[in-house]
C-alpha cells in the first residue's frame, strides 16, 4: 500500500478502497480517475537584480461535473504536476463531501516565495494568471490562496483577470481582501472548521475536550487558527511546530501570544513561552489529539507509529500515506481526512463566491453560523456512512463523494 511518495497514487488508492465498497462501475471509475485538464505554463520574469528567471507553473481541473473548478494556488519549491493533480482531486472530493456546487481544480507554482521580493511575487502572479486567464473566471475555475499565498496575492489575480476581459470580477478568485469582496470569516474558517470536525470527534469518542492536550505541526492560516480556536473551545496547545522549528510546554502555549510572535519572526521558533521543539518530534507527543496542518505526506510508516494521539485532525491536503493511514486504523485512532476536518475553507469561499455575485455581504455571525451547519452536517454525514459501511472515516467521506459525483456524472451523461 505504499505510494512511492506519489500524491496522486496516494489518492488513486484512497479512492479505490471506496468505490470498491460502492461496486462503483468501471466507466465511471475510470472517468473519476482521470483529471480533466491539466496545463503547464512558464513565466519569464525580471527579477529585482536585472536578470530574467523562468519560472514553471500548473493548473489543473481535475472534474467539473458539480460546478466550475474550485481550489487554491500553492507558491512552493517543492510543487510538481503530480501534487497538483492530487491536490486539484482532493478538491474534487471535498467540495462534493461539502456540499458546494464546485468541482476540484488546484494550481501552483514551482518557486521559493521566501526568496523573492513582493515586487518579484506580484509579478509571477500576475504573468502566471495572463498564461491561464482563458481557463478561469466565476463560472469556469475559481482560484483561492493555498500554501504561501495569500489575500494579496488573491488581490493581484482579481486585477490581472478584471483587465484582460475589462469588467472588475470579484467572483473569480476568493480568499481575496475584505474590502475588494472578500468574506467576513473566510480566513479563519479552515481552522474553524478543523476545530468543528476535532469538536465532533471528541464527542462522538466520550472525551471532554476541555481535558485534551493538542500538538500541532505548522503554523500558517490553517494551523495558528485551528490552535488558537481549539485552545478556546478548552483544548490545551503543548506543542507547535513550523518549518524552521517548534515550542512545546505541557502547562500549554498562549496561542495568542504564539501568533503574535510568529507574525514578527515568521517562525514560531525561538517563542519565550516554552521550550525548543525539534520539528520531528512532533510525531510521538504524548496528546490526546494531532493536528497535522503543513504539507503531504507527513505521517509515514516510519512517523505513524510514534503517534500516541486518538485523534488526528488533517488540516493539510494528504497529510497521511495511505498505509500509514491503515495502521493508524489498526491501532483505533480515529482520523478525520482532510477532505472533511479541512473543508471548511472551501466551504466559506463558496459564501464568498456567492456574495460576490449577489453584491450583498453577510455578517460574520451568519457567515460562522452556515459553516457550523455545513461542517456538522458533512460530519455526521460522513461518520453515518463509516458505520452503515463498517469502515474508518477517510472511506466514508470518499463514499459520500464518490456516491454525488457519480449520480451527477450519469446524469449529465457522456457528451461525445
Ligand atoms: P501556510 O503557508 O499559511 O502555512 C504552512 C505552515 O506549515 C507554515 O507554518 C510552515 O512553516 C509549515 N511547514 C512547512 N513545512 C513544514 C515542515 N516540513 N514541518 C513543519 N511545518 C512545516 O499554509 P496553509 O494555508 O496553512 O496550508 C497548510 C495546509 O493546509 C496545506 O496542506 C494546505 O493545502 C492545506 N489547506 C489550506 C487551506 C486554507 O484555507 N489555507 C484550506 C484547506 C487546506
């Protein structure tokens, strides 16, 4: 069950193990397999220093049966076709698991934004959204911020398209600034999801929120929100985690005081409330509940069995290896797949879609209060399936999907 470090197999046998169990029929199987439209693009840019760096970027549209594609941006050294099509899958997935009329879509871009001048990201924005400019728009694909992206870079996408077709388009990226069209709670609300799904769980195994311990691995939007709204549901913080380092304290961190300090010194690193944590022991803290919110394939054969927590929350995409996600399994922890714990992102960007084509914007309160109903109702949705079908909750959450994109599929009908 290994996926060789391909996202893309890991998500093929995440899939499989599903449609297996729903006797999904082979046209459909292989349709769902396959993405949709996948585009590579190079952007020449001039860079501070005078000299022009060629820079690779993707976007794919992995299915579109429920509505335009939907999905984020990534700016990462790391990025290839491969984590783009998974990741654009996921999306797929998620947005059916959610309940949203979108499909999956994803796009990134293979550069180190901690290198580049904001002149130089505006830029490469803006050049890599000209070369894709034909396939997005509201109605077709819809772009949001993923990892090292952000409101601003949302902003520059927003303008880059509204200028090649001439009229100023909120509806084609969210994510984006409040005052430009964004949603009241959008950038909180994958973390407010993922603090739902933890919420939930702890429910549904008889464990007092208020008495777990809590480690989380990144600090960025999906991982500082999920900590700071799961310490203030009762949860107690003990150890964070980034790229550069990590803090741990068993009395628990002030998660406040821990994004302050992070938005100064973009590391959590160095944090005066608690003690130096080695990124890589993240995996064997002794909590109740694991937050895994940095990249993919995080949780191995060789991290998994170090886990001690009964819950694993994945606020990132594809976090666990598909075998190690087995044994996690085996040993009774319960794990709430990213497409579920992390959905509520793409929950509220739908909101902010639509307000953007009403002109009309809601208040936070009602923005918070759709996305507890969604999130509650995609929980219980999925936990309902995992004990109908006697199976671990990632199958369930793909059963739900796979079941909606399917029936709409047959629907639509095969248009050759
Ligand atoms: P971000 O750029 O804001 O934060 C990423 C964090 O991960 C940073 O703290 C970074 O230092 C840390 N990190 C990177 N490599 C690491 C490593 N090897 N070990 C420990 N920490 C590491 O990104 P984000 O938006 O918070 O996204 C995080 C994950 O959540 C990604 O998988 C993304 O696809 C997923 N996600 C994001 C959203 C969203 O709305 N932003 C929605 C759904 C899923």
């Amino acid at each position: 069950m290994s996926n060789n470090g391909s996202v893309f197999d890991a998500m093929l046998q995440e899939f499989g193990i599903a449609a297996k169990l729903i006797g999904l029929e082979p046209g459909i199987w292989k349709t769902l397999t396959h993405p949709k439209r996948q585009v590579i693009v190079s952007c020449p840019i001039l860079m501070d220093d005078g000299h022009v760096e060629v820079f690779t970027g993707f976007r794919v549209q992995y299915n579109i049966a429920l509505g335009p594609a939907k999905g984020g941006i990534r700016y990462h050294p790391g990025v290839t076709l491969d984590e783009v099509k998974a990741l654009s899958a996921w999306m797929t997935w998620k947005c059916a698991l959610a309940g949203v009329p979108f499909g999956g879509g994803k796009g990134g871009i293979i550069c180190d934004p901690t290198t580049m001048s904001k002149r130089e990201l505006e830029s490469l924005t803006r050049r890599y959204i000209s070369e894709i400019v034909d396939m997005i728009g509201p109605d077709k694909d819809v772009p949001a911020p993923d990892v090292n992206t952000n409101e601003q870079t949302m902003a520059w996408i927003m303008d880059t398209y509204s200028m090649h077709v001439g009229v100023s388009t909120t509806a084609v990226v969210t994510g984006k600034p409040i005052i430009m069209g964004g949603s009241l709670g959008r950038r909180e609300a994958t973390g407010r999801g993922v603090m739902i799904t933890v919420r939930e769980a702890a429910k549904h195994l008889g464990l007092d929120l208020k008495k777990c311990t809590v480690a989380v691995q990144g600090f960025g939007n999906v991982g500082s929100v999920s900590a700071d709204l799961i310490q203030k549901e009762g949860g107690k913080i003990v150890a964070v985690t980034d790229w550069k380092g990590g803090v741990q304290n068993a009395k628990g961190l002030d998660v406040t005081k821990l994004i302050a300090w992070t938005v100064e010194h973009k590391t959590v690193a160095g944090f005066p409330g608690g003690e130096p944590l080695d990124p890589s022991k993240i995996f064997e803290m002794d909590v109740d509940i694991f937050v895994p919110a940095a990249l993919e394939n995080q949780i191995t054969m060789e991290t998994a069995p170090k886990i001690k927590a009964k819950i694993v929350a994945e606020g990132a995409n594809g976090p666990t290896t598909p075998d190690a996600h087995q044994s996690l399994h085996a040993r009774g922890v319960f794990v709430i797949p990213d497409i579920l714990a992390n959905s509520g992102g793409v929950t509220t960007s739908y909101f902010e879609w639509v307000q953007d084509r009403h002109g009309y914007f809601w208040e936070e309160a009602e923005v918070n209060q759709r996305l507890e109903k969604k999130m509650m109702e995609a929980f219980d949705n999925t936990l309902q399936t995992s004990l109908k079908y006697k199976t671990d909750m990632r199958t369930a959450a793909y059963i739900v999907a796979i079941t909606r994109v399917a029936e709409v599929t047959k629907l639509r009908g095969m248009y050759a």
